[in-house]
C-alpha cells in the first residue's frame, strides 16, 4: 500500500498466475452521506460517470473497453462508489487514463438524458417487491437517519437536482484523500502507484476538497413498521433490526448465525419453511455491516395463507438459537460452509480487489485469508446463541411488508412481534 502526496492511496496484490488485473477506484462517498434535499445523488453521479470527459466521449470510453476486452462498471452503496474494470494486463495502463479521467474529471453531459435512465432504474426498481422490501425494512428499522434511504435515491429528487448541485457534491466527495485504487492480479505494485500519478499529474484546476468526516448513528431509533401496498400474487415481508459494524469482534459469529438461520440450502428458514412445508420458494437472511452499526433480518415471500405461520415458524427458529439449542454438527457445517466460500472466492481477482478497496477505503483492517478462517474456527455456541438473543429479540424487530393488504400483514405481524403491530 502507498499513499500519494495527494493523500490518494494505492493498495494491490500480485497473483502471477493470472494474465488479468482487476483495479476499481473506491470513493468513500454513499447514500448515506447525502441530505435528504440530495437523496440518490451518489447513485446518479455513478451513472454521469460513464457519460464523458474532459478527453473522452461517452461512446469513446464504451469503445475503448470493448476494444481492450475489458468490463467496466460501477456500483454505489450506502457508504461508498467504485468503478471498477477487470482486464487483460498489457492494457492496464489505457484502463487507468480513462477511469481516473472518469473519476476526477467527468464532465456531467448528457445530464437530462441520464435523468431520465435512473428514472427508468427507479421504476423498475418499484416494479420489483421481492427487492423494494429491503428498501422498507431498511427505512423501518432507521427510521430518518440516511442509511434507512434507498441507495438508488427518489424520483422527486433525481427529477429536480441541478449540475450546480451535482457539481459541488462530486467536488466534495471525490477528493483524493478520500479515494482508494486497488488492484488484484498480475499487477506491479511499483508500476501501478507510477499510472496513478501520472494520472494525477495530467489533472488541472483547482484541488478538490479534503474529504468529509461522515455523521455517526448514535442511539439507533425504535424499531419501525412499513407496509406498501400492491397487487401482488405474494407477500413479500422482512423481519429486521440492527445488526454489528464491521469493526466489531463479534461480525464472524454473526456471520455463523447468518449461514444457520438462512443462508444456505441446509439453513433452518430454508428446510423448515420451504423444503418440509412448502410454503414459500424465497426465503433467506441478510446481513450488512456499516461503518458504526449494522443490519440483520430474515425475508419470505409466500401467498397469504402462508404468511403469518412463515412468520411464526421464522421467529420460532430465532428463539430456539437463542435459547442455546444448536447441535455441535449444525455449528460445525456453518462454519464449514462459510470458511468454504471465503476460499472459493479467492480465486476470483475481482474478489480479491474488492477486498482491498472496501476494506481500506473504509478504514477496516485487512486481515490474511487464514486470519480470517481463524476467526471464523474460533466462533463458539455460546457466541452465536447469545447474538440471536441480542440482536433479534421480538422486541427489537422491525417489520416491513408489500403485498395486498395491509390488514393481512398486521394480523402476521402482531402474532410474531404484539408491541410493534399496537403501535402501528
């Protein structure tokens, strides 16, 4: 890892086997650093990105990476943007040019055109109830605070959000010091930090801005309930509350829980609820992990007849964990499971990019691949059962449902959750 003079920071990783590299620039900038006068504008400077430069059209940069056999796209979440390219290496140099020229130089054209595309993304988005859900829970379970606010912003805002405004949030947000190249694959690291300058160097204009402390959560708000009704064949409901950051020691127990509760095929949501009962064909849980808090919950999507017993069944099998009863064959196959996809996704360089770039861009500590088997070996009962205890009592669940009516969800609600249901 090297920091520039700027305060940019370059991190890679050498595999010599490979004839690729993955790079990704890594902006410490998402939705939830917005206002809510700017909610989405991340997510659509994303997209302005693509749309041209000081030296390079948008058709240009399409054809330039067609050209190299290169992919190239960008991703916002709530605390950070990267575009990212995986290549072949001899081309990894025109790859950079244009990328940092994307990054520090766009040249927001096109800008109503681009509106109405991310209009578009956000109708489909409202099209989508089995993803809008997390949407609502997330909102349910943070209340006003920006991390309960959808990435891909509102209609109303993207509709209405000037160049002036967009100009001045890219001048804030993407400075140097708040940006992060990494790179994965047969990469010189000397060679790499020597592009990244020379990138810099041919930038002109004033020097951005540093970046911006970002706003803490705090106390986490009451747990919420959100409902949005449509015409829907199935119920698409969440239950949720807050979860643990991604510093704290406690992030590879959960983890466990996660794999157990609901993240594979042997996982008890997904054998009691689909494969002995048939009640739904989608059911799992989720897991996210921010800078100062975090997010867990557990989704279904069943018809209404299903829908308050999947309930039932979902929350029942939370309370039997928190009650201590996990077989040590169970505890085993998850940690098992999930020390087996960590090594499997370390074959990827594009995994092994991401790992470095949203790891230092958003101040984690890197840790070795056995370091992190370690950690993942070292989780026991005891850890596992008395987060399912903390985390996801009944009375710290929020709940967030779209479906037909909203009397149906209340009725599933108040028999897994009473207080939050009478509060509704």
């Amino acid at each position: 890892m090297t920091e520039l003079a700027s305060g940019e920071r370059v991190i890679s990783e050498r595999l010599e086997h490979v004839r690729s590299v993955a790079v990704g620039y890594w902006i410490g900038a998402g939705s939830r650093d917005e206002t809510d006068a700017k909610a989405g504008i991340s997510h659509f400077i994303e997209h302005l990105l693509f749309k041209g430069t000081s030296s390079y059209t948008a058709l240009q940069i399409a054809e330039i990476f067609d050209e190299l056999g290169a992919e190239l796209n960008a991703a916002t979440s709530r605390e950070h943007t990267v575009v990212y390219s995986r290549l072949p290496d001899v081309h990894l140099e025109k790859a950079l040019d244009v990328m940092s020229d994307m990054v520090f130089v766009p040249g927001f054209d096109d800008l109503d055109s681009e509106r109405e595309v991310v209009l578009e993304e956000i109708a489909m988005y409202e099209d989508t109830p089995q993803e809008l859900v997390h949407d609502l829970i997330g909102e349910a379970i943070f209340g006003r605070h920006a991390l309960g606010r959808p990435v891909i912003g509102t209609a109303e805002v993207i509709s209405s959000v000037s160049r002036r405004s967009i100009r001045g949030y890219h001048a804030a947000q993407y400075a140097p010091a708040n940006i992060v190249v990494a790179a994965a694959g047969n990469v010189d690291h000397d060679r790499l930090v020597a592009l990244v300058e020379a990138g810099a160097e041919r930038r002109v204009g004033a020097p951005p801005a540093k970046a911006k402390k970002r706003a803490l959560l705090g106390r986490p708000p009451k747990p919420g309930l959100r409902f949005q009704r449509k015409d829907t064949e199935q119920y698409h409901v969440c239950l949720g509350a807050t979860g643990v950051s991604r510093s704290d020691e406690r992030r590879f127990a959960v983890s466990v829980l996660d794999a157990i509760l609901g993240g594979s095929a042997s996982s008890r949501l997904f054998q009691e609820i689909r494969e002995k009962r048939g009640m739904a064909y989608a059911v799992y849980s989720f897991l996210s992990q921010y800078t100062d808090t975090g997010q867990i919950g557990v989704y279904v999507g069943t018809r209404e007849d299903n829908l308050a017993e999947s309930l039932e069944i979902a929350v029942d099998q939370i309370a039997d964990i928190a009650g201590g009863h996990l077989p040590d064959a169970e505890l085993h196959r998850a940690k098992e499971n999930l020390k087996g996809r960590v090594i499997l996704s370390m074959e990827s360089t594009s995994t092994r990019m991401n790992r470095l770039g949203k790891s230092l861009v958003t101040d984690t500590e890197i840790m070795s691949v056995d370091s992190v088997l370690a950690a993942v070996d070292a989780v026991d009962r005891e850890g596992v059962c008395a987060l399912a205890a903390e985390l996801l009592a009944p009375g710290r669940l929020s709940a967030a449902g779209i479906g037909p009516s909203e009397e149906r969800f209340l009725d599933a609600v108040e028999r897994v959750t009473p207080s939050l249901a009478r509060a509704a």
